[in-house]
C-alpha cells in the first residue's frame, strides 16, 4: 500500500515528486511516459531562472531531479482506471508487455495533462506518421524544403506554421474561421511570412495518398470541394484532457477536471495539477505549481486521514 500514486511524469508530476520525496512518503510516479508535452515544447523561453531551453532538455532536467532524489518512475505504463473503495484508491492499467496491473494508494495525485483533437476525417488514421502529424516541433524538421499545411487557428497552430514556414518550402495554414484565436504577435509573424498562405473559412475533409500523404480536400466557404499538394499535414485544432480514467471525479464541459486552489478534487484523497485541471493558462510554470500545491494538499490529507 503506497501513501501516494503519482500518474504522469511531465510539470506537474514530477514536481510533486522532488516535493513527497523530500517529505519522505512511501510514494512512486507511473506514467506513459517521462516529459510529456514539456518535451514536445520547442524552444523555451519562460522557465524562471533558465533564459532558453528547449522542452527535451528541460523534461530531462525535471526527469534528472526526481531521480537525484530517489524517486521511483515507472515509465511506459498506462493507467487505465483510479478508483476509490473503502477509503483506498486501486489504480489498474497495462504495463508495457500489456500484461495487467494493479496498486493500492491512500492517496492519488493526477497529472496526465492533454492529448491532441483529431479532425475525425478520411485518411487521418490512415496516414498518421506517414505525414499526418500533431506535434510540429517533433516532425517539422522531417519536411525540409516540401510543401505542408497546418490545421488549426490558435495558438500552436499560428507557431506550427511560424515554425515550418522556416524549414518547408510552402506552408499553407488553415483555418475554419474568418480569422485567427490566437495572439496578435503571433498572426502577425505569420501574416508576414511569405511562404505562409492562409485559406480562412475552410473544412479540411480529407487526407489522401499512396504510401504517404500527397494532398488534402477541404471545403471552402461556398461549399466547393478544393484540393491541394502537401506532403505533410499537421493537425492543431485543440486538446483533449486526459481524465477519462478516473471515476467519480467531477469534470467541466471541457472534461477537464474540476480543481480546487489546493489541488483538491470532489473525491476526498484524490489530488490533481496541471494541464488536465480546469485552471486557465496551459503552462510548464503553472503546471509545475499546481504539482507541488496538490502533493502538499496530500500530505495533510495523510496527516490528517491516515
Ligand atoms: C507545442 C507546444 C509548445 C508549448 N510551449 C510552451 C512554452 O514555451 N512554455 C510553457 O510554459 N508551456 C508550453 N507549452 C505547454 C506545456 O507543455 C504544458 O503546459 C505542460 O506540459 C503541462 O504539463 P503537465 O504535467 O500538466 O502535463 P503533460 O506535459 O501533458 O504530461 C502528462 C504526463 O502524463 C502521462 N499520462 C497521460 N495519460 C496517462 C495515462 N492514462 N497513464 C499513464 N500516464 C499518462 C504522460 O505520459 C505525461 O508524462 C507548450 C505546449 C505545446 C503543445
């Protein structure tokens, strides 16, 4: 039985981490993997203390400091289900050979944070990783000098294209508004690109090819179908928390899951930080600090309950 089961390796768990090492709890991290979108991050320049990075070596540095304290990570595991019974958490999923397993915790803390939206469109399944990406910063670099577009209209879609307007030959950005969602700094990098065409207005509604992607469809504002050469389509329209898993915990319209300012959820024991809560401004900083107000919101949970 653990006092606590840390899920996820990234901001805010492993945060939380150097925190219930130091406080001395019989506690250990699982997680699918180790840095999660910190690593996915790019280039860094709003970590305190460190004036740029990029998110690998920052997740390293995260993954780097649990460790020198002793902090056990199990990584490549998936959490399948957290619920609580007679007071205590059970927390089951796949290991990486896909056999089962499951632990017992008197506390819980969630930091799972988001998953990508997918467009739910013809040939997205199909040519995922044959040029259907949605993470511009780990595959940009693969289409050198190529022709590419990028979906979305916030903010990751306005650096996606920023990014692969220095590296493709031609990025065409597409949106399904008149205009963009993200910040004015950003649009107008991208508005004066010159290898950047904006289509406004537009559906992507398929995604086609042979062994890899050549082309894509989309509707334009009068309904006509159009279609244009890429070879690689990167998808930013939005994220998913990851929340599904945990029963019996409220979630927003958003499914994010509802929070309170000392990391505490509906569900007495269950604690949660970062991108997957219901706190505005997605960011490492933010993340990292929810991680440390939840564990120490479970610590006093243990004191008190326990
Ligand atoms: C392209 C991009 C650029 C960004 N740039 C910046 C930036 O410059 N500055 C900034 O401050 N922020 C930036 N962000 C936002 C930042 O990455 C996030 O705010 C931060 O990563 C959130 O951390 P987190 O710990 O909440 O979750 P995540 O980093 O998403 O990590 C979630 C962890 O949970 C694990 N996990 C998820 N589900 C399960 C499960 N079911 N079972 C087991 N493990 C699971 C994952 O493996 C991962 O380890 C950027 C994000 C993106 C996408």
């Amino acid at each position: 039985m653990f006092d606590l089961i840390i899920v996820g390796a990234s901001a805010a768990g492993l945060s939380a981490s150097v925190y219930a090492a130091r406080r001395r709890l019989n506690f250990k991290i699982i997680t699918s993997d180790i840095g999660g979108e910190v690593a996915t991050s790019g280039e860094i320049e709003n970590w305190p203390g460190i004036i740029h990075t990029d998110g690998l070596s920052l997740a390293n540095s995260f993954k780097e400091h649990a460790k020198t304290n002793g902090v056990v990570i199990e990584d490549g595991k998936w959490v399948s289900e957290v619920k609580k019974e007679d007071n205590i958490f059970l927390i089951s999923g796949k290991n990486p050979d896909g056999s089962v397993f499951e632990e017992k915790a008197k506390t819980v803390l969630v930091a799972t944070g988001v998953h990508p939206r997918e467009l739910n469109i013809s040939g997205e399944k199909e040519f995922r990783n044959k040029g259907v990406s949605y993470c511009t910063v780990c595959d940009g670099p693969l289409f050198s000098g190529q022709v590419v577009a990028t979906i979305g209209a916030g903010n990751s879609a306005l650096e996606s294209a920023l990014m692969m307007s220095g590296i493709a030959s031609k990025v065409y950005l597409i949106s399904k508004y008149p205009a963009f969602k993200g910040e004015d700094v950003l649009i107008n990098k991208v508005k004066a690109s010159p290898n950047v065409e904006i289509i406004y207005e537009a559906m992507t509604s398929a995604i086609l090819g042979e062994n890899f992607v050549n082309s894509l469809e989309y509707k334009n504002k009068a309904g006509e179908t159009q279609k244009i050469e890429v070879k690689g389509v990167f998808v930013h329209i939005g994220q998913i928390p990851n929340s599904s898993f945990v029963a019996g915990v409220e979630l927003d319209e958003a499914k994010q899951i509802k929070v309170n300012l000392r990391g505490e959820t509906n569900v007495a024991g269950l604690f949660v930080a970062g991108d997957v809560t219901n706190i505005p401004y997605k960011q490492i900083v933010i993340a990292a600090g929810q991680g440390v107000t939840a564990l120490l919101s479970a610590v006093d949970y243990l004191n008190r309950n326990h």
